[in-house]
C-alpha cells in the first residue's frame, strides 16, 4: 500500500498491455520485510492505522521508517 511496496512491484513484476502490472506470488515472496520484532509499538500503530484509513501517504512514511530508507528531498 505504499511506495516503497510499489517500487518493488514494479522491480520484480511484469508490465502487460494496458500498462497494467501483472504479479505473481513468486514475485510477491521475492520481497523482504523488516522483522515485526524490531519495529517500535509506535512504528506498527502507525501502519495499522495507514491500512485502516488507507491513507498511501501515511503508509509510505512509515514504510520508509521501517525499511530505514532516508525520504528523498522534493
């Protein structure tokens, strides 16, 4: 529901007619998540509450905690 899970779709899956991405469960299993048992309680609040609001925004800032990637400059 996020960029950074975007980005990884869009890395691993395949782009059919339409521009539509097709992917699959063997690409879905490629990616690596962080350990839950090393994100903060505050950290997994936060995405919960992204995914309960669907708020993409909300997620991709706490995808990019999560990952420890430094959000690009704009």
């Amino acid at each position: 529901m996020s960029a950074v899970g975007e980005f990884f779709i869009h890395c691993y899956g395949v782009r059919m007619r339409g521009g539509y991405l097709r992917f699959q469960a063997q690409y879905l299993r490629r990616i690596r998540v962080p350990d839950p048992k090393c994100l903060s309680p505050a950290l997994v609040q936060t995405l919960r509450q992204a995914f309960e609001t669907q708020n993409f925004e909300l997620a991709t800032k706490a995808a990019f905690e999560a990952y420890q990637i430094a959000a690009i400059p704009t």
